[in-house]
C-alpha cells in the first residue's frame, strides 16, 4: 500500500490541515481543539467571544434535532475537491433513485477514516448531485459532538435522522456507516469484516419511515491505513472497548504515512476509494414493526450488500476468493 513518490507532495497536507472530519480519532482531536479555544479566550481580551457565543449556544442547543443548517459553500468547497484528489475517491452509481422518495443508505465498511462516507454524503467533491439528481444526502453523526462549541456549528450543515424521512416530498437520501466507531477497531488492510449482524436500528428507522434501504461498500476504505494488532481478548482490544463505553468512540492505533516519506506517520495512503451504490430495496412501511419482520429485512439487506460486493470486487482488485464477514 506504499504511494508512487512521483504524486505531487503539495496534497498530502490537506488531510492534515483541515480538522473538520467525520472521524473518530481526527474529530476528537478537534473537538478538544475547539473546547480548549472556547475556554482559552476566557483568559484573553477577547473573552467576550466565548460569552456571546455561550449565549448563543444555549438559545441554539435544540437546533441539531430539528434539521441542522446546511452551509453550501462549505459543501462545495474546493479544500474536498483536493482531499478526493489525494486518494482519490470516486463515486459508482449502479442503479437509479427516485428523487420522490427518501432513503436510508447503509455504508460499509466504516474504516478508520470513513473518507468515502465523508467526501461523498458530506461534501460535493465527488459530484453526487450530478450522478444523484434532485437527492440531498445527509450524513449522521453522534450526538455527542453536537455538545462541542464552534465544531458542533459546522456540523449543524446535517440534519438529524427522523427529521430527514419525515420530509414530505422526498429526495432525501440519510447514510448511516452502520458498523460504527467499534468497526473501525477491525479496519485493516485486506480485511473485509462488518459489524452488521446485530445492527438492526437503522433497518427499524427504515421500516418506520417507509425509506427504501440501499446499500453502499467503499472498495479500498480498510486500506488507507494500518493498525496496531488488537485481536479479541487482547488487553489493547479490551482497553479500547472501554473507552469506547466511556466515551462513545473507538480509539484505533493506526498508522500510515508521513507527510514528506512514505515509512511512518499518520497520514492516510494514497489509495483509490470507489464508493459504490447499489440498487435500493423496498421497504413496507409500519410504525411498529415486529422483531421477526425487522430480521428478515435486515437478512435481505445482508443478501443484497453481499451481491453487490461480489458482483464488484474484481474491478477493485480484490481476490475472487475474499468475501465479506460479519461479527
């Protein structure tokens, strides 16, 4: 997974330069970042800041449950347009979606870096408007760092879940990295393991809403970085699985590349990831859905992402003889 040294250098920095992500460890980084300027300007002569924005902050807090503020100049900023440049990332459509109607897609995998989630649903990098008209994506994040000031202010450009498929009209399209924070302890180069056998919630909140369910894998998501060995049992996987019950994310120890050498760091590699969105399932809507109703749907959504893997892998370079796993 080692980058050709003939690739500009110049891209390697914007990852690294703009904190703003929707990833666990890089997200975490800044969101202390913003909690330490908002209680650092206290002590400066721009406290006053911090207080106005305080003010604002509690007369705004309800704000991320009732559909968030979506900022088009951020998603369309030239900055994404460099980071999809740097791996680079593209975006597959296989089957068409009615702008009618309002989605529930399922991203897998989660990886460390959820790139193809972010650069995809979050931003216009990719072009989904283009290949997606007349659909607005959505991608959801944790509550907690709606609770973060001034970053939580950037991801108010989303909106919450219910919020999205209760929009009458359609054309809302909500992507859901269904494997989570916990996933990402597994994302390593040239595995292929989900956390999907017990992830039901979103298959209810489909059912709820009527949403049809569609299906997305991200061909080279677990390659943009390696992770410290944590095999089950380990101490290192039981450390990490208790700060995630502590503080809602996983902490992988990953590592990649640096920023001017290829042989260490904490830059991604440059590795192509290719989104690929497969045809959507139809989904009966019912308020209160039975459990045996919600596994069989998850079953059949199983068996549609496992088609679609299969049906792509080779274009992506993976083995005939990989398929996916669940835990």
């Amino acid at each position: 997974s080692q980058p050709s040294p003939c690739l500009p250098q110049f891209q390697s920095m914007h990852p690294m330069k703009w904190p703003r992500l929707p990833i666990d460890c890089p997200v975490f980084i800044s969101a202390q970042c913003c909690i330490v300027l908002f209680i650092g300007l206290f002590f400066t002569r721009f406290w006053l800041i911090s207080v106005l924005y305080a003010t604002w902050w509690l007369l705004d807090w309800d704000t991320p449950s009732k559909g968030g503020r979506r900022i088009h100049c951020i998603r369309n900023s030239i900055i994404w347009r460099h980071m999809k440049n740097y791996f680079p990332v593209t975006l597959v459509k296989t089957a068409e979606l009615d702008p009618s109607k309002n989605y529930v897609v399922g991203f897998h995998p989660h990886g460390v870096l959820v790139a193809g989630a972010f650069l995809n649903f979050c931003t216009e990098a990719t072009g989904f408007s283009q290949l997606f008209p007349g659909l607005t994506p959505h991608m959801m994040m944790l509550t907690l760092w709606f609770r973060v000031p001034f970053f939580r202010d950037y991801l108010l450009s989303g909106d919450s879940a219910s919020y999205v498929l209760r929009r009458w009209g359609g054309g809302n399209v909500l992507a859901i990295a269904v494997g989570g924070a916990q996933e990402a302890l597994d994302a390593r180069p040239g595995t292929f393991t989900l956390l999907l056998k017990n992830r039901k919630g979103f298959i209810r909140l489909a059912m709820e809403h009527g949403a049809p369910l569609v299906p997305v894998f991200s061909f080279g998501e677990n390659e943009l970085f390696d992770q410290v060995n944590n095999p089950e049992g380990s101490w290192l996987r039981r450390t990490q699985h208790c700060l995630q019950q502590i503080m809602g994310i996983s902490l992988p120890l990953f590592h990649a590349r640096g920023m001017f050498q290829y042989s260490f760091g904490l830059l991604p590699y440059r590795w192509p990831i290719f989104t690929v969105v497969g045809k959507p399932i139809k989904v009966e809507k019912k308020h209160n859905p039975s459990q045996e109703e919600v596994d069989r749907l998850h079953q059949t959504y199983i068996e549609e992402l496992c088609k679609l893997f299969e049906e792509h892998k080779t274009k992506y370079n993976v083995p005939e003889d990989r398929h996916l796993e669940f835990i």
